[in-house]
C-alpha cells in the first residue's frame, strides 16, 4: 500500500482515507480471491468477535459455513464450549441447520424459534424426521396456544445431502417453494436450504478443518489458569487460540502467551495437529513485536474503535484504528506473521480499507450482533422495530459474568471498573437482517475493491492500494442519499 500524496504526519482512521482506482485488468469481481492472509487461509477474511452478544453456535456455524471464522467468548464455561463446539463440527457444510419444533410445540414458542436462525422457518419433526413445516405467515393469525401441528404445511421438498446447490435451486424454483429438506439415508432431517442458500453456497466456500468439519475459535483470558483454559479449548477441538485482554501489551499476557504456547505445541505433537494463536490488542509496532516474540501467530489490533467500548472517551487511550493497522502489520509482516484488525468497521469500505492496509483477517462485533444469527433474544422497540441487545466485553455486565465465581464483594467491586456499554440496542436491517446478508454486502463491496485496485488476491490488494487523505466533507460527499434534497 501507499500513499496518493505524502505520507501524513498524523494518525488516520477509516472515515479520514480513500482509496484511488489503478490500471486494472481484473474484469469480473468472481475473479477476485478472498482467502485471508494471517496464516488460517480461511475462503473468506472475516471474523464474528469474542463477544457474548455475538458469537455462539448459530453465529460459528453460519460464519464457518461461509468461509469464516466466529471465535466464541472467553465468559461461556469450559464444558458449555465444548458442547457448541461439538454441535458446529457436526453441523451440515452446506445445508444450514433447521430450527426445529415438535408437532406439540406452541405458535407462539415456535415463532421466537424462528427468530434464532435466517432461513425463516421452522421445521416440524417427530423423532428426528420431518413431517412439516411452519412458516411465520401461516402462524401469524394462529391463536399462540395453539400447537405447531395446526398451522404447518406439508407440501415439502426433500432432498439428499449430497444434492448439488444448483438443482436445489432448480426443485425450488420449479415448484415455487422457499425451502427445501436434506434427509439422510436414515431418512432422518439433516438441514435445510433456500433459494438465496443455495446461490450462496456457489459464491462461498465453507471454513473447514482437516476432517472437513466447520471451523470455529476460542477466546481465553489471561487470568486464572490459563493453561487448563487453553487445553480445555484444544481438547474441544477448537482450531484457533484468541488470548485476549483489552490491554494486550502487558505482561500478565507475555506470561499467558508463553503457557498457551507450551500447551499448544504439547498438543501439536501429541496429535499432530497445530492450532494458531491470536493475541492482542496491542496499537504499535512495539507490542505487536513482542506479543510475536512471546508466541502469537496473529495479532488483535484496535483499542477503542469497538462501538460498545468507552475507553478512548474515559481514559485518552487508544488509536486511530487505520494507522494502528497501518503500523502493526507492517511489523508483522517484517516477522512472517499477521494481524487482525479488530473493532471499528461500520461499513463495507473500512473492511476493504483494513484489508488495503495490511490485515489478514477483519474482526466484526457490533455489526453483527444485529443480526438473526447473535446470540441474544430478538426483542422489539415501541414502534415494532425488531432489535437485540449488545454490549461490550468490558463493561460491568460482562465484569460481572467473568467474575461469577468470585465473591459477591469482589464482584461488584470489579463491575465499578467498567469500561464499555452495558446495554444498547442493536436494530436488525430490515433489507438485511442476517449475518449473511452483511457478508454478501461486505465482500461484494470488498470485491469491487479489489477490481478497482487490479488485485487477485488479498496479497495483491494490499501491495497496489493506493490511498489518499480526505477531509470531513470528501468522507460525506461520498455517502448515497437515499431521498431527494
């Protein structure tokens, strides 16, 4: 990457840059490869962040099953992690997981159901096997007491789990349906796809391990026993490693990266197997060095970009996220390693621009808990407006959760220390309320970058990006209007 003019003297952030277009001879956005470059080589360089409002199974899955990655929590217990991590490697590839109900389930119950996942309907099964569906429109009029069994349709379309997505989308068409069923051999329910799923499922390739199962991560903090947290993780068959602080240049984490980094090469030649480690957030040259040299493959980028953090506003600490990025990945680079950039993205062009200045891999956390797939309960305003919950990882609420087996005293000693937002409402997107939706706007967008830069390949893109500086009034002059002036 570089600069239009001259190098600018003081820290920029994504609002404050543009990208320029070069000579290209990249003619179709398809031609354009995502794989990320921080060393997991995911089909897709996206991240769902370590935020108990985001990332859960849901989120690990569809994230996965897309090309990227969801890192669950370091808050959820051990064993809690394990069981979602073994549902996600049991998890369809392809075919997306069905909200499932039983023929005696309430209406009512049955559409909070599903609300949980974007397909949009629920599948009525009765040990294991599909005998209908519910869709919302049929249950809508339906008396909440009222039981599944009363309002589903039985006009259904199976097929087998081998099934190209392509005649998926054939069958649906042809029959004028939205859905259709994977049934295994057994005759047993497997997933589900749509119409809109089975286009995605030739635009995306699935995240997947050596075994072929979906990909997912963990987050471990740098308190308490780190090494039983970090083989805990390993043992559960997590295929990275987030040590993660909001401070991460400190050295209660060079101690912690130290310890993972001897249960994981303990694992790797047990079992042959090498899990990464991410570590951060670090802002400088310096600490991304350091948290290398101690033993991170990958490191977390970004102090107070976050929209649920406070700590910019409360403490004066922090960077502007685009130079942060800017200066660590070059150090990585220096050092054969990545960074993520983590916090801060709000529209598809930051993720480009993160991407232009050196990131492997963005990481996502406001943004998508606002969606079908985030692990909060779909909650509406006033005026009907559909909404989930977020709220930061270092705020009193999640204090709170993390010191759960501490003292009640200590407890509420430690959530006076709050730095982010206990509480704010996340509006899902009418025109896009999945987390799907967002990555097909977010590498459509990325994509078109990179054509316009004349890059292949994310490697491509960051080498030839060209950016300049703009003032407040370019970065608006920029923004669509959606109604006449």
């Amino acid at each position: 990457m570089r600069f239009l003019n001259e190098r600018p003297t003081k820290d920029l952030t994504y609002s404050d840059v543009f990208m320029v277009p070069n000579r290209s001879d990249v003619a179709s956005r398809l031609d354009v490869d995502l794989t990320s470059t921080d060393g997991l080589a995911t089909p897709l360089p996206l991240v769902a962040a370590n935020m108990t409002a985001v990332s859960g199974r849901r989120m690990a899955e569809t994230m996965a099953r897309r090309g990227g990655l969801a890192i669950f929590p370091q808050d959820i217990p051990a064993d809690v992690v394990a069981h979602s991590i073994g549902e996600v490697k049991q998890a369809h590839p392809v075919f997306d997981t069905a909200v499932t109900v039983s023929p005696d389930t309430t209406v009512g119950e049955t559409i909070s159901l599903i609300a949980k996942r974007a397909h949009g309907v629920a599948v009525v099964t009765t040990s294991g096997r599909a005998i209908g569906l519910v869709h919302p429109q049929d249950a809508a009029m339906a008396d909440r007491f009222a039981q599944a069994r009363d309002v589903m349709t039985s006009d259904i379309i199976t097929v087998s789990d081998d099934t190209a997505p392509k005649q998926v989308f054939d069958s649906l068409s042809e029959r004028h349906q939205k859905v259709a069923l994977a049934i295994g051999e057994d005759g047993l329910l497997i997933g589900i796809m749509t119409s809109k799923g089975a286009l995605r499922s030739a635009l995306y390739s699935p995240a997947l391990d050596e075994q072929g199962r979906l990909r997912t991560g963990v987050a471990v903090g740098i308190n308490g026993d780190v090494a039983a947290k970090v083989r805990a993780a390993l043992d559960a068959h997590a295929d990275v490693l987030v040590i993660d602080t909001a401070h991460g240049h400190q050295e209660k984490m060079i101690a912690a990266l130290g310890l993972a980094r001897g249960e994981r090469d303990a694992f790797a030649a047990r079992t042959g197997h090498q899990v990464l480690i991410v570590a951060g957030n670090v802002v400088t040259a310096e600490g991304t060095r350091d948290l290398i040299a101690a033993g991170a493959d990958i490191v977390k980028v970004g102090v107070g970009p976050g929209a649920m953090c406070t700590t910019r506003m409360q403490t004066g600490v922090g960077r502007p996220q685009f130079s942060a990025i800017l200066e660590c990945a070059a150090a990585a680079r220096e050092l054969g390693r990545a960074v993520w950039a983590d916090g801060g993205v709000r529209h598809p062009r930051d993720v480009a621009l993160a991407l232009a200045a050196g990131a492997g891999s963005v990481m996502i956390g406001s943004w998508f808990a606002g969606t079908h797939e985030s692990t909060g309960d779909q909650l509406f305003d006033h005026e009907g407006r559909a909404y989930k919950e977020s709220f930061g990882m270092a705020s009193a609420r999640a204090v709170r959760q993390r010191t759960r087996e501490q003292s009640a005293f200590d407890r509420a000693r430690a959530a006076l220390f709050e730095e982010g937002i206990s509480s704010s409402r996340m509006y899902l997107d009418p025109a896009r309320p999945g987390v799907e939706d967002l990555l097909d706007w977010i590498t459509s967008g990325v994509r078109s970058s990179a054509t316009y830069a004349g890059a292949r390949t994310l490697a491509e893109f960051t080498e030839r990006a060209v950016i300049g500086v703009q003032s407040g009034s370019g970065f608006e002059e920029g923004r669509p209007v959606k109604a006449s002036w």
